[in-house]
C-alpha cells in the first residue's frame, strides 16, 4: 500500500519539477527531460526523476506505517 501512496508525490514532483526545467529548453543533464504530445496536449517528463520520487516517497510512507 506504501508503493501506491508513494506514486502521487512522485507524480506531483516529476510533473512540476520537469515542468519548470524543460520549460526553460534544459533537458536537466542526467534526468533526460523529454518533451512529450499526447493526444493533443504537450507537457515535459522524466523517468528517472519519477523512479527517484517515487522511490522517496515510497520509503517514507513505509517508515511511517
């Protein structure tokens, strides 16, 4: 149940954080931030950022359980 809990935070970081780096035509080095179109909307995403965030956030709901 930890792992589920953990994958909005690491959602809400890797959305906003990515955002913010790609927005500015980074592609933030070791965390390959992508630009991504999805069925009409476009929007930048990290899969390491996300496996790191959700990783976190993970361990932190489990200690807390």
């Amino acid at each position: 149940m930890a792992f589920l809990k953990g994958l909005i935070p690491g959602f809400l970081l890797t959305f906003v954080v990515a955002g913010i780096i790609g927005s500015n035509r980074s592609n933030g080095g070791w965390l390959s931030i992508e630009h991504i179109y999805y069925q009409g909307h476009d929007f930048y995403w990290s899969w390491p950022l996300f496996l790191i965030g959700t990783g976190i956030s993970w361990a932190i709901f489990a200690m807390m359980e």
